[in-house]
C-alpha cells in the first residue's frame, strides 16, 4: 500500500455581519485517499449557517464510503447533494472548495470565495484557483483586492458542478 503524507493549512476568518462564524471544514479519508473541505456560509439567509456545515458532513460521510473518486464521480455527487439540500436550504447559500487527493493524482472542485493555493518558501501564497465573484466576470482582480471589499463578492446558491 502506498503512503501518502498531506500538511493541511486552512485560514478561516469570522465574518462582521453576523454573531456566528459560518466557516465550516472537514477531512475525510479512504482506503483510496484523502477528502478536504473547506465552506463558507453566506452573510445572507436564514439557513446561510446550517447549509455549510451539513455540507461538510454530506461530502465527508460519502467519501469515507466510497470507491475511487474521479472528477465525474465528484460531479454527479455534487448535482445529486444539490438536488437533496436544495429543498432543505432554500434561503441558505455557501462557497465551498473540494480537493481530493489520490494516490496516483488530486483534483478539486470549488464555487465562491474559497481558494486553492501554495505557500511559497517567501510565505506569500501562489494561488491555483480565481475566486468566482461578479467582479471576476469583468475584470481579473488579484486575491488582496478582491478580499478588501465586501461589494465584489456574489454569493453562490446552492452547490454547482460544471457540466460536462
């Protein structure tokens, strides 16, 4: 069997709009690799807390399951939980970013604000995803900028899947 060692780092930040910190993450793993999420419920909506967290529990419950997990098999998971949260959450919105590690390779999926990136020897960040927000549609924004102002950032309802 081979090894796999994984240094996990994620920054999370309570938000100034509401009481609660809405930011949720989770690991989970299999005998074929290595599930981590990280979500961030909307400022927005009355569900807006409950809808990361029982995302994360969803997505970690289903991958301590599962068999190898490609892209595809993310996806319809994905398009699947959405259909079933939806009717549950119908207020609630969150960004989220999955990344899964195999033992031969690692993919992620991510909708929102979340980001993917590498810390450099420097401490800087190399960043490996863009975050989805309406400003982005227009105008490519570096992470700092985009993260100074509340006004860029769209909110992600629901959980999306690119189609194929």
């Amino acid at each position: 069997m081979a090894k796999m060692r994984a240094n996990l780092e994620w920054r999370t930040l309570k938000g100034t709009r509401t009481s609660d910190n809405r930011d949720f993450a989770g690991i989970g793993m299999n005998a074929h690799g290595l599930l981590m999420i990280i979500t961030d419920g909307s400022t927005a909506g009355e569900s807006s807390g409950d809808l990361p967290r029982v995302l994360v529990k969803e997505m970690v419950d289903w991958f301590a399951a599962a068999s190898p997990v490609s892209t595809e098999v993310l996806c319809d998971f994905l398009r699947d939980l959405h259909r079933d949260l939806a009717p549950r959450f119908p207020r609630g919105s969150a960004s989220y970013l999955v990344v899964i590690c195999g033992v031969e390779d690692c993919f992620a999926a991510y909708a929102g604000d979340c980001s993917l990136g590498i810390r450099d020897a420097d401490e800087s960040v190399s960043w490996i995803t863009a975050p989805h927000t309406l400003v982005n549609a227009v105008k490519d924004l570096p992470h700092a900028e985009i993260a100074k102002s509340l006004d860029v950032k769209l909110p992600i309802q629901g959980i999306y899947c690119p189609d194929d």
